[in-house]
C-alpha cells in the first residue's frame, strides 16, 4: 500500500476542507466569541478555552467564500501552533479520511485569490473534492492596526 | 535522575542560600565586629557546608571550607579581629565556594575548579596574627543539632505555576456550578455549592500568597554590590533598609532585581562622593544609601536615595548638547526638573569617566526600560548638593489587578483601576452645557480643568451612535496615562472586579489598545484596554519615533511634575501660546454672522449681555489693533474663549485651539512684552504664557443699561 495520511474533514460553505489530523487538537462548540474590534477581519474573536484564552480564525473569510449565514453558530476546530492554540471556524467537521498520497493533484490554476494560496493540494475522493489547507499559511497573516 | 544526583542537587541549592546568608551575616559584622551571635552563624554556615562536602565526598569543596573555618575559629576566639583585609579574605571564600558549587551544579562534579589562591589567602590572614592560647579545640557549641528549625519547604516553581492554572480554572468551574445549582430547587446541592464557593476562594488566596515574596529577597544581594563598589570607588557607604517584608509576586522580583542592583551601583558610584569631597562639604564621610520599599494603593513604590552631591544638571545639558539630543537653546529652557529627567534617555552618561562598574553602554534608560516592562513607573528627584532620590512605582502582581469593567455597544471592556481618576455621570439636560466642543474635539470641564474626551465606541471602530444611558446620560470615566488626564465616555460603567490577565495570541497582540484578556464569572472573554496605548491612538499622548522631539518624549512626560493645565492656542505670527485653563470660563464657538461692530469694537450678544471681543494680536502691545482682524477659519465659526474678572466678561478671539496640556511652569523665562507670563518650551516649541488678566484689562466693557432689551443670543458654542 502506498504512503497516506490523514485528514480531519471540514465543511466551509460549499468546500470540503482536510486539515492534517495531527495538527488538530480537538474540536468544540457553543463556545462564546468576543469580538476583537480592531483586528484583521479573519479574526472571529476571542474564547475561553478550559481558561486559556484562544484566537478564533475564521476559515470562511480566509478562503473569501462569503459570511456565515446569521444563526448559525461555527465549530471550533483547535489547532496546535508555536503559540499555544489556535481555533479555526467552520461550519461543520466531518469523518477523519484516510487518503493515499498518489491521488493528490495540485489545486486548479484557474482557482483565484487567497484560497489559492492557502490550499496546498486537492485529493479525489468518491464524487467529491477533499481540499487540502495549509494550516501555517492560514495563521501566518499578521495583527491588525499597528498604531 | 538518581537518588544521589537529587540529593547533591538539594545540596546545590541549600548551600547557595547558605552562602547569601554568609555574605550578609560578613557584611553585618564589619559594622558590628563585637556580635557573637553574627559570627556564630556564619560558623554554622561554613561548618555545615564542610561538613556536608564531606559527606558528599567533594574534597575541594571541604579543603576551601576548612580554611574558612579556621579563620573563622581565630576571630571567635578573640584571636583575630575583623577587618578589611578578612572580611575581603572571607567573601572571597564565599565567592569561591560558589563558584565551586556552580561546577558541581552543571557537571555533577568538583572538576578542576582551582581555589588553592584563596586557601592561601586564609592561611595568610592566619598567620598575620598571634593564635590565641585556646585556639586549638574549641569550637562553637552551637554548631551541632541546632539548625534553626524549618518554617518551609521549597517547591518547583513550574509547580506552582501549573496549581496557580489549576485554580484559576477551579474557579470557573465553580462559577459554572454556582450558577446551575441556584437554579436547581435541591437544598444540598445548594449547599455543597456554597461550601464549594468558599473553599476554592480561600485556595485561591492561598495560592496566590505563595507567589508573594518578600523584596528582602532581592534586597539581601545589596549588602555585597554596595561593599564591593565602595571598596571599588573609595567611598564609605552606610547601606539601610526599610520595609524589607514588603511582599511582591515572583515574578516582579525578578525582574527588578538587575535595575535594582544598577541604581545602587550608580548611586555609589555617581551620586555619593569621595569621604574627603563630603567632609569638605560639611557632610559626614559616610555616605548614605536609603533603600526604603511600601505598598501604595495597590502598588509598591522602591525608593532608592543617597545623600550625595545631586545630580549635576549642567553637566548633564552639557552632554545632552555634545551628543546632539538638544540645542544649547532648548537646555537654557527647560526647568532643572526636565534636565535631571535626562538621565532616562538612551546614550547619556553622566559619568565624567568610565568605570567598570558603571558607564558600561547601561543606563538610566535601561532601569527605565526594564521597570516600564512590568508596568512601572521610575521618577527621579535630585537636589544640589543633598542628594537624589529614585523611585520605582510597579505593580503588586502582573497577574492579577483590579480592574472596572465598562461597556460598550454589546462588548464588555475591562480598564486597569491605576488608570482610573474618578468616575462621572453627566445628566442628559446637563450633556450640552458641560460637554464642549472645540471644532471636532469634545472636552469636559471637570472643576475648572478642561478634559479631552474621548469616545470608546468610536476609538473601537464600532459604527452607529454612542448609545446613551436610558435616561440620556452620558458616562465619563476620567482616566490617567503617563500624566495625560483625559475622559473616556462609555455606553455603561458596571462594577470594579479582581481580574486575572492572560496574554492575547499572536494575530492580535500587536493592537496598542488592548493590553490583554480576561475570563469573567460567566465564562466570557473580555478584553482589557491598554490606556497609554488609547492615549497615544487618540494622539492624547504623543508617539516618540512619530515627533522625535526629545522635549516630547514619552518617557520624559512621564516623570515631568504636574503643572499647571493650559490651552494651547496659535498665536499672532504663527507664535505658539498657551493660556492657563483657570483663566477661561468657557469656550464658545459664535457664528460670524453674530459678530456685531459698536463704538469701534466687536461684540457679540452672550446671554442678555454684550461681550466685548478682541484678538489676542489686538491685546497686545506689539500689535497697533487692526481694525478688522480676519480670525478663525473658514467654517463660519469663530472661536472664542470667555475670560470672566470681576463679574464682567470678556471674549478674546483665537485662530485655532491647538491642544490642552499640563505643564509645569517653574522653568517659566521671563516675558519679554507686558501681557506675557513669560515662555516655556511645551510640546517643543517655545510657547508665550498669556495672561487673560493683565490683556483683558482694558477690554472691560461697562455694564449695558440696555442689557434686559436685548434678546437671548443664539448660541452655536453648543453644536455638535
């Protein structure tokens, strides 16, 4: 068998979304968000993490696929950084996928924008497209207002 | 790790405080050569370190003991009596036992550490005197079996760190459970929650004590750096201490530790002079060094004071000149105050030579640096010829602080209490009349002292109108940054709270205004402003890089005496000039069209009265008065400022209002036309002090008999 890995599967928006599945630390909902006024725009807000406070990304703005519809409450996917933790909003988080290396293909040149340079790769999976993020790309922007 | 490595290494670290103890037990017996109790410690302490490299089988270790001892057994005996040359001899031995037990800490092992220099030393000091008949034999009683009894024990640090985690979210999950119980109609749950409630507060009090320690422990290195760098300048030092259980959190005790030991360095060697210069100057030939340590409405103020010579400001204006940071201009304005506070910027050594204890590229801007880190302040005060005091304000604990929680739109916001003044509720009827507006700016007159406001929602970037109270109040919290005063209107002030920070992640720790987070009973996350920061956003404090002016520099406003508060106008001929606040009773803003022209002067109808008019160019002798003075700018508007003397008020156009500060006016110069105070340098640019009084003399316009004809005057001052 050849080499694979693992993905922990996310839906943002319409996109299936594959996070390395070491990278994540765990997953959680209904956690309150405070707003971070001044902050970049792909800052969600702030939670309370079992008493650490956690920066929430939102991967809908990341990836520019429009806002999430109102009511709709994001999950939390927690992600391990060189700086204590991370959450990522998404929709929705799926089954862990196990995909053989040999069946990723570069993303689309035609695809346009931020996503393009935060998917590393696309794998073909039954009927659907499991989209690949490069997760140090996703937290690699930078504060807000310097002043 | 072994049994045996963890018992040397509980060795290590025993010895270590033992030898801390030595040094200030060798410090304390020169100045008392006659206490017994004194020497008898310091035997135990090189008793017990011999005793248990012997046991540890460190040879070396036991042989430096040993001499040690020996000496130590003459001066008990009476044999030896202490003096320079042995208590040098002694520390010596000190340093060279530690360095000893550095080696074994890292390597496991004496290695080839070589202290035969200093085994020879002691024998020396031996032989330069007669042993005593009872040398030999005799030895402290006290040395076996009576260690004093233990009141402590030692723990990781890394532990307590973790319990301190460990109880901060304790605490939540008993909020969580508080919470849900009182919704629960179940007396013993009920109950059990409430007993729940009360213990884990208890262990959180607890917990946080163990942090405290007292600045003692800091404060007992000194003894050695003042002895050393006496002995080093050739001063005499008296070294004392006051308040030294003065309880910090750890982790400050750290960080204060190296600037501490700079500014006792310095003192001695800049501040204290030389035994011959002090008895020359009719001071005793032992300096005095005060290390004095107090809590201070949740803070603890350090305080370092010599009684030397002062810090010599021409010397200092002098250097500032050499090294380019000032014109020999702005030295011969500013006040002595400003001059010492010189010594806080980067590149100014006051020493006339480099030693090798200070001068070494670490300054005053370093101390500065490092104490603004951990929050605090640094002030200096120095007076020719009788000394300068140095003093430290920070924080009790970074951890924790007290903190008022406000809102804003839906967000709750949380601001340090240390920023806090007072707090105020203008009334809705009130809001108009007590909140005024110089063009876009709105300030608030608070007794007399005139407030830029500023609003939180608008700060935040939060669209839409602050929301008012439900009665249309509006909320003013009055706020301090760096001797900056200003208010801040918010939508609801809640309630003051003991907040735990926690630090904000990478994406958005660089925003100026937020110094950190917090989690609240209820489990939300709030963030806590930063108000140097708010105050340099709202350009309330200047920005240093942005300036560049060193009259400007943060670090100095911080540490200029509060003066006096004044307005700052543009004056005739582009003229920086400043007004005392106390001399405006009101700030208005009249439509040009209101201005009427009687008898040859302008007048405007302000409230059933004529206030007569007059530029600030017209009142002054310099200036003929023009008879029509083109004033303010093209909005229409024309800015007035109301001077009241006497029952009688008058009105002096300006331009432009630039800005209010406060500001010292001791290093007034004097006028150099009637009508002026006299200038100062504010803000960098020499700025004449007018004063209303004097200009205004003539202006006094008699009381209008035809003052109840007229109609009430319509007033634009008041526009938003």
């Amino acid at each position: 068998m050849a080499d694979s890995r693992e993905y922990t599967s996310c839906l943002v928006d319409d996109l299936l979304v594959g996070i390395p599945v070491e990278a994540v630390r765990e997953v959680t909902t209904g956690a309150e968000l405070t707003p971070v006024p001044l902050a970049s725009p792909l800052v969600g807000g702030l939670l309370n993490l079992r008493g650490e406070i956690v920066t929430a990304i939102d991967l809908r703005r990341c990836l520019q696929v429009g806002e999430r519809p109102a009511g709709q409450r994001p999950v939390h996917l927690i992600l391990r950084s060189d700086d204590g933790c991370v959450s990522l909003l998404v929709d929705e988080v799926g089954d862990v996928l196990d995909v053989a290396d040999e069946d990723i293909e570069p993303a689309p040149r035609t695809l346009r924008g931020r996503i393009r340079e935060l998917i590393t790769g696309v794998h073909k999976l039954d009927g659907r497209l499991l989209l690949v993020l490069d997760t140090d790309g996703v937290l690699s922007f930078s504060s807000g207002e310097l002043i | 790790m072994t049994e045996m490595d963890e018992i040397l290494k509980e060795f290590v670290v025993e010895s270590r405080e033992n030898l801390d103890q030595l040094e200030r037990d060798l410090i304390a017996l020169e100045s008392t050569p006659s206490s017994t109790d004194t020497l008898g410690s310091i035997f135990r302490t090189v008793h017990s370190i011999k005793g248990a490299a012997g046991l540890m089988q460190l040879p070396k270790l036991e042989a430096l003991a040993h001499s040690g001892e020996s000496v130590l057994s003459q001066l008990r005996d009476g044999a030896l009596v202490i003096n320079p040359a042995i208590a040098g001899g002694l520390l010596a031995l000190a340093d060279g036992m530690r360095q000893m037990l550095l080696h074994i800490d890292r390597s496991g092992g004496e290695g080839d550490v070589d202290c035969t220099a200093i085994v020879e030393r002691l024998a020396r000091l031996q032989q330069s005197s007669v042993p005593g008949p009872a040398a030999a034999g005799t030895r402290p009683d006290t040395v076996d079996g009576t260690r004093p009894v233990q009141s402590g024990i030692r723990v990781n640090v890394d532990l307590l760190d973790k319990l301190m985690n460990l109880v901060g979210e304790l605490v939540l999950s008993r909020n969580e459970i508080v919470q849900f119980s009182s919704l629960q109609e179940h007396s013993v749950l009920l109950g059990t929650s409430q007993r729940l409630s009360a213990i884990t507060t208890q262990l959180q009090e607890g917990i946080m004590k163990t942090r405290m320690q007292p600045i003692d422990t800091v404060w007992n290195k000194l003894p050695r750096v003042v002895r050393d760098s006496a002995e080093f300048c050739g001063k005499r030092v008296r070294l004392e201490m006051e308040g030294r259980d003065t309880e910090l959190d750890r982790t400050l005790i750290e960080a204060i530790q190296d600037p501490l030991t700079h500014v006792v360095r310095n003192c001695i060697d800049h501040g204290l002079e030389t035994p011959e210069q002090r008895l020359a100057a009719g001071k005793p030939a032992e300096g005095r060094l005060l290390l004095r340590a107090f809590h201070d409405g949740g803070q603890v103020t350090i305080e370092v004071s010599d009684d030397g010579a002062g810090i010599d400001v021409a010397a200092i204006a002098r250097k500032a000149i050499e090294g380019g940071l000032l014109t020999p201009e702005q030295t011969r304005l500013m006040s002595e105050q400003d001059l010492v506070n010189l010594i806080f910027l980067p590149g100014l050594s006051t020493a006339s030579k480099v030693t090798s204890m200070s001068g070494r590229g670490v300054g005053m801007d370093v101390v500065k640096t490092n104490i603004e880190q951990i929050g605090g302040r640094v002030t200096v005060h120095s007076q020719a010829g009788a000394g300068t005091t140095l003093r430290m304000r920070i924080p009790l604990t970074l951890a924790i602080m007290t903190a008022l929680v406000v809102t804003s739109g839906d967000e709750c916001y949380a601001i340090p209490q240390v920023n806090v003044l007072e707090l105020v509720r203008v009334d809705a009827g009130e809001a108009t009349q007590r909140i005024e507006r110089i063009r876009d700016v709105a300030v608030y007159r608070l007794r007399g002292e005139l407030l830029p406001l500023v609003w939180l929602h608008t700060e935040l970037g939060q669209n839409g109108f602050q929301r008012l109270a439900a009665d249309g109040a509006a909320n003013i919290v009055i706020l301090e940054a760096d001797g900056v005063k200003f208010g801040l209107v918010v939508d609801e002030v809640r309630d003051t709270q003991e907040i735990v920070i926690k630090p904000l992640g990478r994406h958005v720790r660089a925003i100026a205004m937020f110094a950190g987070a917090t989690i609240m009973g209820d489990g939300r996350v709030v963030l806590i402003l930063d108000i140097s920061g708010l105050a340099v956003k709202t350009h309330l404090l200047s920005n240093v890089r942005e300036r560049g002016s060193v009259r400007h520099d943060a670090a100095l406003e911080d540490t200029i005496a509060r003066g006096e508060a004044l307005l700052l106008v543009a004056g005739p001929d582009e003229g920086q000039m400043a007004i005392p606040l106390s001399q405006i009773t009101r700030l208005e803003a009249f439509d040009r069209s209101a201005l009427e022209r009687v008898g040859g002067r302008e007048v405007v109808q302000y409230f059933g009265d004529i206030l007569p008019l007059a530029t600030i160019a017209s009142l002054l002798p310099e200036h003929a008065p023009r008879s029509r003075t083109p004033h303010g700018e093209h909005d229409g508007a024309v800015h007035v400022l109301v001077h009241t003397r006497d029952d009688r008020r008058v009105g002096v156009i300006v331009d432009r209002i630039l800005d209010t500060v406060e500001h010292g006016l001791e290093d007034l110069r004097p006028a150099t036309r009637s009508g002026v105070r006299g200038s100062v340098v504010i803000q960098g640019r020499v700025t004449e002090i007018l004063d209303l009084d004097l200009i205004c003399g003539g202006l006094d316009a008699p009381r209008p008999v035809w003052g109840q004809a007229v109609a009430p005057p319509e007033l634009v001052g008041a526009e938003a």
